[in-house]
C-alpha cells in the first residue's frame, strides 16, 4: 500500500490555508503552524483509495490557490522495511488517480463479466 503526503514550504506561511489544513487534518492551528515550519507531513492518505486521493487533491487545489507552495510525496511501499518517500509532481499526482480509476473501472467491468 502507497502513502500520499503533502508539505508546505515555510518560506511563505500565510494564514489564508491554515483554515483548509485544520478542516482536512482536524488539527488545531498551532500544531499545524508547527508542522509547516518543521517541513513536517501535513497530510497523508492511502494512495489505493480513490476517494482519499481525490480529498487531498482538492486541498491542494485549495492551498494552491491560496498561494500555498505544496510538495506531494508517495512512499515506496518495497523499500526493505522503511516507507521511503519521494517528491512527485502534481502532474505524476493526478495520473495517479486516473490510473487508479482506470484500473477499478476495468475490474468492476471483469467482475460485471464474471457474475452474468
């Protein structure tokens, strides 16, 4: 199982996204305050989850507007018993997600065969 992650640079920590980050995570400002400043994960989902990953890709369409600079991170789940992350670009991001979708789609169709 894939981890998404999301960080924040600090250099430009603004108080217009703090408000999405506290209603996405459920933590308070100042631990999220925190979090920016320490370069800490912000947020992590399960990248096999469809609608996990299309929650965060709407927080990060929200702090992009806002004029957040967000770093999108997916872990290496063979990495020999530590999850490694590594940065991906929104781009890679979101072809994730089509892939994902494609792949359910195709096995609800397989599954839709089988059961006739």
């Amino acid at each position: 199982m894939s981890i998404i992650a999301i960080t924040i640079d600090s250099a430009n920590l603004s108080t217009k996204y703090l408000s999405a980050i506290k209603k996405y995570s459920g933590l308070g400002f100042i631990e999220v305050k925190n979090k920016i400043q320490n370069n800490n994960y912000l947020a992590e989902t399960d990248g096999d989850d469809p609608d996990k990953l299309q929650e965060l890709k709407s927080l990060i369409d929200d702090l992009t507007k806002s004029g957040a600079s967000v770093k999108i991170f997916d872990s290496d789940p063979y990495a020999e018993g530590v999850t490694q992350f590594e940065e991906i670009s929104y781009e890679e991001f979101i072809n994730n997600i089509n892939r994902l979708n494609e792949i359910l789609e195709e096995i609800k169709d397989l599954d839709d065969e089988l059961s006739k």
